[in-house]
C-alpha cells in the first residue's frame, strides 16, 4: 500500500483526503448577506384527542379451534402430539348451530353423510348456541313416541317381559325385535361420528350438544388419530329404548347404548373444559320397572377397544351414574387388543355427585392426578377408582369432599384388579391412604404400586390448591 493511501485512509478517518487547496485569498467583498429564512408562524400543536379505546387494548383474541395439546400435557402429548384440526384451511372452518350443520361439518359439507366413514381432512367446527340430536332435518324435535316402530310401547314390551311371565333368561322375540327397530331409528338422528385431525370446540361459554351421542370408533386395522372436543356442554345423551337383561346381576338391570362420548380405535385424543351431565333426564326423574331403575344412559366418557393416549383435562361431570369406562371386558378378543394401550392422563377434572366410573380401567396405565371428587348427599355412590384387570392407576393430589355415608374404603372398588399407587390423596382437610383404608375393609388386597410412571407431566400442583383451581376452571371457558 502506497504511503499516499495509508495516509489517505487516516486522514480519512479524522477529516477529509482531498489535498489541502492553496488558499486563494479572496477578494474582500462584502459577504452576501444570507437571506433570512421565512419563519414559519409556530402553529399551536393540534392535541389529539384522547381516544376512546373501543375495544380492549391489542391483547391478540384467543382461538381455542386453533390451539393444540400442550407439550407433555399428559399421554395424549405423546410422539406427534395432538393438534385436531389445527391446521385446517379456511375451506374447512365451520361454525354449526344445528344437528345438520354439525354432520355436514364432520363430512366435507355433505348432508346426509356419505358414509359411515367421517372426513379426516383437518377441520375446525365452531359449535355455535344449542344444538339438538333428536330432530329432524327441519330441526324439528323428536319424542320418544316418534322413534317407535313395529308396535313397540313400553306397556307392551313390559307385559311380554315381565319376569313373572317371562323368566330369567335373555329376551327375544316380537316386541324384543320391535324395540331393536325403534333403537335404530334413534341412532340414526343421535349418533354422530367424528373423524380423524378434527377439532370441535364450543363458542362462548354455553355451547351445548343435547341427547347426542359422539362416537369416535376407528377400526382395529385403521385406527383413527387426532381429535380435540373442547369447551363443550354434552347433556341429557339418552337412550329412549334400554333393553330388559334378566341375567345381568341377581336381579336383572335395564341397559343402554349410548355414551356422550365414545372413544374406540382412536389414539392421541384430547378431551378439555367440557361439561358432561344429565339434567331433564337425570336419573332420579326415571321410572322403576321391575323393581330396577329405568337406565337410560351409559358412559359419559368410554374409552374402549384399544383406544390410546387419551388426555382428558378440567372437565366437569355431574348428576351422572357410570362415567368413564376404561376398557370394557376382562377377557375375549377386545380385551386382546387392549393390552397395552388404553394409556389415559385425568387432571383437573371435577367429578362432583357422580356414581361410579370415575375411572373403571382395564388394563390401561392410567395418570389421574389434581382431580376433584365432591360425594356429598348422594344415595347411589358406588366407588371412584375401579381397579380392573391388569389396570395401573397411578394416583397423585386428589381432594375427595365426601360426607358421612361415604365410608373412605369405599373410593377404591376392586374389579379383579392387583395394584394401584394413590399418593398425596386428601379426604375433607385430611390425608388419608384411602388404599390401606379399602384393604383394611376387604378380603382380597390391592399392592400399593404401579409398574411404571408418568412419562408426560406439565406440572402436579399442591393438594392445597385443588379444590378452588377445579371450582373456578373445570368446565367450559368463556372466550
Ligand atoms: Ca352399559
Ligand atoms: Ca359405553
């Protein structure tokens, strides 16, 4: 580098390069005066008004169609995670307000659905106010009496089954046949399939589906995958048409069909702030016949035939009898195909006056932990956790507010299951091992394990915070 440059470059630095000018000595003139600018008259600044906010300040509106499971938010995280219909395109966003809408919606927008086989292109459907399952397609509603075919009444059906006439043994026959026909024409209206990648959630707070039934049932060869029902009431799902079953238990029992939700062949599910409940329908409102209880519900939440990684989380179940059935047989193909999976995460749910199933699990490995069980003034209590088969409860902070009829051994049920873990459980202010409390009471001992340990945890909160989160979560949000 030529000195000239080195130096060119310093100067650059602290001045300018160009070569310092012979000064040429100016002649004295008189400096031309520089015109005074023209002042601008100072305008007074123009004060904005103070805006009158219209809207809440830019905090971005929340979309709970959009979001997806949190990661490690329990066994429904697991692997790809579940996101529904997250990624739906604007083609398959849908905001139903009526049992049509809701079908064409699950369907590409075809009503009547093609097939029994739902649309598992990613999609989100807005459920918009109340909708009822047992209409026509005008929306009309339809009664009990509407559905019934081939002579079926229940005077008639109960005049041919009556034990006195007809005996113990299972029924068959004309009016057995009748009420078969009947049942159909209601699960034609009521049951509503839901397929893979979808996302259905409630709009506002009272979002309601009445006397529905969702069915999420893949196949055990082409399992669906990805859902997320959210923010949802699910009331009164009932069957106008339970069968007479002399042989179930010593003094026979009336049966039903229909869940709110049915969970089977399905994996990665997240079921979230719903409320799942009976209100015209409750139990207590149903007639006896035969000296038995008129049942015209099933499950509020089944979840069967090697369904797997399932997250329910800040739900709310009331006024209901069975509510989540975890596996439904001990032995025979389904319960084949259950080995293994039935894999469930319960948290933060609110289980308040219900009867039994909170859960019933088979075989699953099942996380159930900061969940609410209020058992208070309830005539049929049955039991909370039902240890089946080869199921793995693993049990952490849960508050259980009972009253004096429900005796603490009372909260397992042993259904020919071998061990659950149960920790940090808390009865009305007080720890309690509510296992040393069922095996202290019975015969037949339950361990105190499990083979194994949550996996996928976001957080367990302190038993002292449970009751009031629960109270002031669970359930629908208002968004
Ligand atoms: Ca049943
Ligand atoms: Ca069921």
């Amino acid at each position: 580098m030529s000195r000239v440059i080195l130096f060119c470059l310093i100067a650059i630095v602290l001045a300018s390069c160009a070569p310092a000018p012979t000064p040429t000595v100016a002649p004295t003139a008189k400096p031309t005066e520089v015109p005074k600018p023209t002042v601008a008259p100072i305008a007074a600044p123009t004060i904005a008004p103070t805006p009158v906010p219209t809207t809440a300040p830019t905090v971005a509106k929340r979309d709970l169609g959009r979001e997806k499971l949190a990661p490690n938010d329990g066994w429904a995280a697991e692997g790809k995670g579940t996101t529904g219909g997250a990624a739906a395109t604007a083609d398959q966003v849908y905001t139903v307000k009526n049992r049509k809408e809701l079908i064409a919606a699950l369907n590409d927008g075809k009503y009547p659905a093609p097939s029994i086989t739902p649309s598992n292109v990613a999609k989100i459907i807005y459920v918009d106010g109340t909708i009822d399952a047992n209409v026509d397609d005008n929306n009309k509603s339809l009664t009990c009496a509407d559905y019934q075919r081939d002579g079926y009444t229940i005077q008639a059906y109960n005049a041919a089954f009556d034990p006195a006439v007809w005996g113990k043994k299972a029924v068959t026959g004309t009016l057995e046949t009748a009420r078969v026909n009947s049942q159909r024409a209601q699960d034609a209206r009521v049951r509503i399939r839901v397929g893979s990648n979808t996302t259905i959630v409630g709009l506002g707070q009272k979002a309601t589906l009445r006397g529905a039934w969702f069915d999420v049932r893949g196949t055990a060869t082409a399992p669906l995958s990805n859902i997320i029902i959210r923010n949802l009431t699910l009331q009164d799902t009932f069957d106008c048409f339970p069968q007479w079953d002399p042989t179930d238990g010593a003094e026979g029992n009336w049966n039903s069909l229909y869940d709110m939700i049915s969970l089977r062949y399905v994996d990665h599910v997240w079921i979230d702030h719903n409320t799942f409940e009976d209100r015209d329908t409750i139990d207590s409102k149903a007639p006896t016949y035969f000296g038995r209880h008129f049942e015209m519900h099933d499950g509020a939440l089944d979840i069967t035939n090697a369904a797997d990684l399932v997250t329910a989380s800040w739900n709310r179940f009331q006024n209901h009898d069975k509510t989540m059935l975890i596996g439904s047989s001990d032995s025979g193909a389904t319960a084949t195909g259950d080995k293994g999976k039935l894999r469930v995460t319960l948290h933060h749910n609110f289980f308040d006056n219900v009867g039994q199933r909170t859960p019933r699990v088979r075989f699953g490995q099942l996380h159930v932990y900061n969940n609410y069980y209020r058992i208070v003034n309830m005539s049929n209590y049955g039991y909370s956790w039902g240890v089946g088969v080869e199921s793995q409860i693993y049990a952490e902070n849960n508050y259980f507010k009972t009253d004096d009829k429900v005796a603490l051994a009372k909260i397992i049920g042993n259904y020919k299951g071998t061990m659950i873990y149960a920790a940090g459980t808390r009865v009305n202010d007080k720890d309690v091992d509510v296992l040393a409390e069922h095996n202290a009471a019975n015969e037949t001992k339950i361990a105190g394990k499990a083979d194994w340990k949550p996996p996928l945890v976001v957080k367990v909160d302190p038993i002292e915070t449970v009751i009031a989160s629960v109270e002031k979560d669970a359930g629908p949000i208002n968004w």
